[in-house]
C-alpha cells in the first residue's frame, strides 16, 4: 500500500511523481476466472461425486465470508456431499496436481501487454477485490505477481476508491483497467483525471444460452455488461485495445 505521510516510501513517489502507472483488476480483466472456477474447478469436484447443486449451494453460502477451497469442502460435507476424510484428502492432492500452475487461465493478451507496458516505463499495479488469501492464491499461481510494483487486495465491496484515489496522487497519469463499471465510475468519481478503461471479455452471444455449460462460461463476467456506468469509460474487449 502507499507509505504513510512522510514516510520513505511516501517521499520516494512524491519525488517521482512524473511517472505513469496502470492500476489493473485481476478477475475477469487479467484472469478468466469464470473457466477457472466455473467450468474447470466445478468439473474437478463433480469427478468426485459432488453434484453441481450442492457444489453451488455450498459456494453461495460461503463466498460472503470470503471464499476458500477448505471452507467449500467443510460446507459440502455439511451437506453430506463428501463422506469420508480420504475423499477429502484425494481431492485437494487432486486440486493442488491440477491448479498449482495457473496461467493458463491468463487472457491470451495479458503477458505481451504487461511486458510491453513495462518496457514504456509504466508502473503497474493491481487492485484486486476478493478475499486476500483466495485472490493471492490465484494472483500467485498465474505467476504475474513479480510484474507488478504493488499488489492490493481489498475484501471491502466498492473498496478500490480510496487506494485509487491515493495511487492518483503519486502519478503524473494513471490508467486503470476494470470489467466492473460500479468500481470505474466509483474510482473516476473522487479523480475525474483517471483513464477508465471498461473492459468485457464476456461473449453476448454466448451470454443468453439456455445449456447450462454456456452460461457457466461467461457466469460472473457476463453479470457486469447488466451494470450500467453513470461515467464514461472508455470501452475495450482486449488489453490490445487500450493505448498507451
Ligand atoms: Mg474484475
């Protein structure tokens, strides 16, 4: 986070207050985490049995409190969906074999922009909402985290104001790139000088197919194009699109 008022730290980015950054989301921005989770993660608990409803009623009552692998096995044992401490125990050997190395689920265009916008100098930051832990997991796993100068997850909803309306002050420019419009308008409402980019990955053709697996595809991303903006933002389907 940013240094405290006359800190070191706060004294070395007021000195270099001519730089520019880039404060990018992670979920649904740099990472599709609908694949992740909903196709790949769901198909990997239904190899054991766990049927999609009870693996949906149990994710719906934990999320609030912060989403983790361990707390979705606790909730569908609960639910009688896992019997037995060895099927727990084969199945995050399981999940750790199959999800410990997660670029895959990069965009395809998120390792060339982040080099490339390295290299033009710009500082990036990602402001990532979620639990800190869950989102540090997946942040880690895609092995993006060295790119970036900071790292901030917020657990609070609407939550990305406040760090970005501090990073503001401590850049001569800053982009930032989110899928959410409630978090860009939020953010460009305390600094009208921020370049909003609104990014979609969702296909709207795929978005209204009545297959079950369709919609899973584009779950959570497809959510977002239903929030309207009250600012404007500029609008992008790739990383390709945004100018620096
Ligand atoms: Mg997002």
């Amino acid at each position: 986070m940013v240094g405290e008022p006359g800190s070191q730290e706060e004294k070395k980015r007021v000195a270099d207050g001519k730089r520019r950054a880039i404060l990018l989301d992670f979920d649904h921005t740099l990472f599709d985490t609908d694949r992740f989770f909903w196709v790949d993660l769901k198909s990997a608990f239904a190899r054991f049995g766990v049927p999609d409803e009870a693996w949906e009623s149990s994710y719906e009552a934990i999320w609030p409190s912060g989403y983790s692998l361990v707390k979705h096995l606790d909730g569908l044992a609960g639910l009688g969906a896992i019997r037995g401490p060895d099927i727990r125990k084969a199945m995050l050997a399981a999940f750790d074999a199959d999800f410990s190395d997660l670029r895959r689920y990069l965009f395809p265009d998120v390792p060339g922009f982040l080099k490339a916008a390295r290299e033009r100098g710009f500082d990036l930051i990602l402001l990532s909402f979620g639990d800190p832990a869950w989102q540090s997991y997946k942040v880690q796993a895609s092995r993006i985290a060295p790119l970036f100068g900071e790292i901030v997850y917020t657990a609070k909803q609407h939550g990305k104001a406040e760090p970005a309306e501090d990073f503001g002050k401590h850049y001569m420019a800053l982009h930032v790139i989110d899928n959410n419009p409630a978090d860009l308008d939020a953010m460009k409402a305390r600094n009208s000088r921020l370049q909003t980019h609104l990014i979609c990955r969702a296909e709207p053709s795929s978005v209204e197919g009545a297959d079950p697996k369709v919609r899973d595809r584009f779950r959570e991303a497809a959510r977002y194009l239903t929030i309207p903006s009250r600012l404007s933002h500029h609008r992008c389907r790739s990383l390709d699109e945004v100018s620096l």
